[in-house]
C-alpha cells in the first residue's frame, strides 16, 4: 500500500514539474513580442520624425515659392490724339530714357499731308503707371487704352529646376570622363560621353536663354503707343451733314462683298470644280468609250 502511494505521488511531482516546464517556454515568448515591439517602435520613432522634418521642409519650400516676386510681362497699347506727332515723338523718346527705358521700335509716315506715327518703347516695370501718366498728359484725347499682363513665374520655376537638373547631369559626366580618361583611356567610351556632354550643354544653354529672355520681359514693360494729329482725329463736317458715317459704312459694305467673292471663289476652287471633276470625269471616260465602241461596229458593215 505504501508503495502504491509512493508511485502516485512520484506521478502527481512528474505532471507537475512538466506543467511548469512547458509554461515557462510561453512566458519567454510573450517577452520576446514584448521586447521585438518595443524595438519596432524605438525604430518607427526616427523615421515618423524624419517624414515629419520632410514634411515640414516641403512645406517651407511650397511656401517659399508662393511668397516669391512673381515675373509678370506687361504690355500696354495706347491711340492718343495729340497736336504735334513729331513733337510727340520727341517726347516720349525723352521721357522712356529718363526712366531708365529705350525706344525698341518707331515708325512714321504721312496722311494727307500730317504726320502719325507709331512708337514702341519698353520701361522698368515698377515704374508703368508713372511712365503711363506722362504719356496721358500729351495727348489731347486717349481714344483707347488696353493692359494685358502675362504671368511667367510657374514657367521661370520650371526653367530653373530643369537647369539644377543638367548642371548635376553635366557635372557627373565630366567626372565621367575624367574617369574613363585616366583609368580605361578607351576613345570610343570617351568620345560617347563627349556626345553626350555636348547635348546636355546644349540644353543648359538654351534653358539659360529662355530664362534671361523671360526676365528680361518681366525687368521691363511694353508700351505700343499711336499717334494721331488732332487735324486727322476732326470729323469731316459739310454744313450739318457729316458723311464720315456713311463713307465709313459704303467702305465697310466694299470689304464685306469682296470678302464673299474672294470666299465663293475659294470654295468653288477647292470643293465644287474638285467634286464635278470626280463625278465628271468617269462619265466622260464612259461616253468616249461608248463612241469608239460605235465607230468599231459601224466599220465592218460599211
């Protein structure tokens, strides 16, 4: 009796240290996870911190690029009335090179025996409105004015992130080179990459003109401006009667019908003669056929 409980308890100690054993080997596992987790986050810690200091630099450059002076092209077009063309002329010539401006184009002419002209000049565009002033104050009458502005600093943008794009490309081929040089010395690598580094200043260059001649557009502002001597801008007048309306209307009614002519004319050339031509032409070359054919059959009889 004795040794049958002794049996048993040998049993019951032998389940119990086997509990203990295979509990152990999850405890060990679930400090495992708990450590690897730790780690993950101590190691997604720097990288969130990174994407954040990235986020806020792109933030900074968005910024940045949207505070910037913007490049605006402005053109203006002016018709003024004045009472003397020629001094007119002299004037605003005058006036753009005191502004720090130039004359970019002028040209005169007479009719009916009084001088017009048309002058082009181009001043700093900070100082537009004042130079615009100044023309107004030598006209008699401003018969129209028009401002068109173009804004080119998405275009310029572009321009420079495309040129810091070659220089880079053009920087590690001539490391290129000078590697293939002094290591290999092989004349067709070195001639390739000569090609190639030729193509990218090419480009550079290119790019670097657009861009100057972009600034250049937005430094300085156009002003196109025509000149009518008073004498010419008068209403032709008989009596009550003004027949400046009706010559205006009789030439406007020639313009209209020679522009139907010259249209008819267009569309009978490239449509209809092209059209009878298709239609036409089979049934000549069938009428012909036909004939011939007749004159063949009529031969032998006769």
């Amino acid at each position: 009796m004795k040794k049958r409980w002794f049996v048993l308890l040998t049993l019951a100690l032998a389940l119990v240290a086997g509990g203990c054993a295979a509990a152990s080997p999850k405890r060990e596992s679930v400090e495992a996870t708990q450590v690897v987790e730790v780690e993950r986050e101590v190691a997604y810690a720097p990288a969130a911190e990174a994407g954040e200091r990235y986020a806020v630099a792109d933030a900074d450059e968005a910024l940045a690029a949207a505070t910037q002076d913007r490049m605006i092209i402005y053109t203006v077009n002016m018709d003024l009335v004045v009472e003397d063309t020629a001094a007119a002329l002299e004037q605003i010539e005058s006036l753009a090179a005191n502004m720090g401006g130039f004359v970019s184009n002028s040209n005169a002419w007479k009719e009916k025996d009084q001088l017009r002209a048309r002058i082009t000049v181009r001043v700093p565009a900070d100082k537009l409105d004042q130079a615009l002033a100044q023309i107004r104050d030598l006209a008699t009458d401003v018969q129209s004015e028009s401002r068109d502005s173009d804004d080119v600093t998405e275009q310029f943008t572009d321009l420079e992130a495309r040129l810091r794009n070659l220089r880079k490309t053009e920087e590690e081929l001539l490391e290129l080179l000078e590697t293939r040089q002094e290591e290999t010395g092989d004349t067709e690598a070195i001639l390739e990459v000569h090609r190639y580094l030729t193509d990218i200043r090419g480009q550079i260059e290119q790019i670097q003109g657009r861009m100057n001649y972009l600034s250049n557009l937005s430094a300085m502002a156009t002003i196109q401006i025509s000149l009518t001597p008073d004498v010419l801008a008068q209403p032709l007048v008989v009596g009550k009667w003004q027949p400046q309306g009706t010559a205006l209307k009789a030439i406007q009614a020639l313009i209209n019908t020679v522009k139907f002519l010259v249209e008819a004319l267009i569309w009978i050339l490239l449509l209809i003669v092209p059209v009878l031509a298709i239609i036409l032409l089979p049934l000549f070359l069938i009428v012909r056929a036909v004939l011939r054919w007749r004159r063949r059959w009529r031969t032998p009889s006769s």
